[in-house]
C-alpha cells in the first residue's frame, strides 16, 4: 500500500508552511487547539500564490491558493475566517517584528494592510513566536 504523497505549497505559500509546520510537533499546540477548527488565509497580493492556514483539531497545515482570480480568494470559496493581505515586503516586515504599532495602524489606515478577523491573525502570530512554541 502506497501513500499518496501531500503537494508541497509553492512561493509565499510555501515560506508560510516551513514556518508553521513545527508547530505539528509541538505537545503544547496540540493540546491547546485539539477541539479547534480554522482557517486563515494569508496573501501576498504581488505573489502568483495566497496561504491558507488551517488548524484543524491539533494540526496545522498550509494549501497554496494560486492568487490569480479574487474570486478565488473569497470568504464564501474557501471558507476562511480571517485574512490578512498586503504585500510580500511586508508581510516579511511584520514577521521580522520590524513595524511597530503605529506603523501597523498607518499601513491599515492606508489600506496597504488589509486585516480581517483581527483575533485569529493575533493568535496566529503569537502561536509563532519562540517563546510561546
């Protein structure tokens, strides 16, 4: 009996799945989120493709969406509950931590970063972060 091997995401989608991946190993995530089912989707709106996260009772994986349609990317299509969006350099900047707060709030009021379901991407980035893994 052969397993069917699981496509890797490709592009931003992909830096998002080597980030969150150890996160399968972690015996404190999977006990925090074992009754917990989400999906947050990601996107690098100058990338070919979009991350979708999705915690699903204790795991969390990634499936790349191609970023081509929008209509593809819709709440309604793929069922998320948060999205954050921007572009890949700042996506990378808040990973970094390098924009602050105030900088955050002026990205969002310039609609350079656009966040829905403030909560969820909150916990998601909190979840990454060194101490609390």
């Amino acid at each position: 009996m052969t397993e069917e091997k699981k496509k890797r995401p490709r592009g931003f989608a992909n830096m998002i799945y080597k980030t969150v991946l150890p996160l399968n190993d972690n015996d404190r995530f999977k006990e925090k989120y074992k009754d917990i089912k989400s999906k947050i989707l990601m996107n690098a709106v100058d990338g070919k493709y979009a991350a979708l996260v999705i915690i699903d009772n204790g795991t969390i994986d990634v499936e790349g969406i191609v970023n081509k349609e929008k209509n593809d990317l819709k709440q309604e299509v793929l069922g998320w509950e948060a999205k954050l969006e921007t572009t890949t350099e700042l996506f990378l900047k808040l990973a970094a931590g390098e924009l602050g707060t105030g900088a955050s709030l002026v990205k969002i009021m310039t609609r350079k970063l656009k966040i829905k379901g403030l909560n969820q991407i909150l916990e998601l980035f909190a979840l990454l972060e060194p101490e609390n893994a």
